[in-house]
C-alpha cells in the first residue's frame, strides 16, 4: 500500500514544491486542460469539467485539487514520514495561501466587473475588466518567497 501512496504522491506532488515551480506546473496543467476542451468545443462535444477555457478559474482549481487530493494525501505521509512534515508541508502552506490571495482577487474581479462594464459603456476611455485582465505585478509576486524547510 505504501507504494502505491508513494507512487500515486509524486503524481500530484506540485502543491508540495517551491510556489514558482508549482505555480509554473498549474499553469501547464491548465493549459492542458483547455487544450482538451478546445478539442470537444471543436467536435460538438459536451466539454468536460475544468477544461473550458471561457469559464475557467485557476486559483479555484487548484485550491480543489490541494484541499481534496494532495493535502489530505500529504498529511497522511506526514503522520508515518516526519521529513514530509519539515521538507513538504510548508510549501503546502506557502501554496494555499497565494491561491486563497489569488481567488480573493478573481472574486473581487468577478464582482467588479459588471459596474466597470456599465461605466465603460457610458465612458468610452474606461477598460472593462475580464477574466483575462493579468494579475497586478506587484500582487503576484506577493507570498512568491517559499519558505526552507522546517519555516514558515
């Protein structure tokens, strides 16, 4: 059983690394995820769940996918493994929290958006913002600092 938990862990261990590391995997995955959804779009296919692009949300994916599979999949190794606590653990923390800080924003985008569009309409210089507007820079970059093992 160990070994299938070993096996089945490296498969979804990104949420576990560096945030730059594991923000540069959620985005490939995302991608990837699209990509798929592109295809059924394109052969009247119903498309499949995360993967339309038109709805996406990648801090809510991928908190999803830590708090549901890796988290309780991690703690589980942290109870018998004591270095799964000091050398995993806190980039699972680190992680958490830049997605929570990023849906805050997507949510604060989402609830923004309609009196920015109203106002855009009856003000020709206003930009409208949409769920592709990017991060601020500086909110990005926000909790990027991963911390070393045994730190938080």
């Amino acid at each position: 059983m160990y070994l299938k938990m070993a096996l089945h862990s490296s498969d979804v261990s990104n949420p576990v690394k560096p945030l730059a590391f594991a923000k540069k995997w959620a985005d490939l995955i995302v991608d990837e995820f699209y990509a798929q959804g592109d295809a059924e779009r394109d052969r009247g296919l119903p498309i499949s769940s995360f993967m339309d692009r038109n709805k996406g949300n990648l801090p809510k994916l991928q908190l999803g996918f830590i708090n549901f599979i890796v988290a309780p999949l991690f703690e589980e190794w942290a109870s018998v493994v004591e270095e799964i606590e000091e050398e995993c653990m806190p980039f699972l923390r680190v992680n958490i929290a830049y997605w929570e800080r990023r849906q805050k924003l997507e949510e604060r985008r989402a609830s923004a958006a309609p009196s920015r569009r109203m106002s855009a309409a009856s003000n020709a210089t206003a930009t409208p913002v949409t769920s592709t507007t990017p991060i601020q820079p500086a909110l990005a970059e926000e909790g990027d600092a991963t911390p070393t093992p045994g730190q938080e």
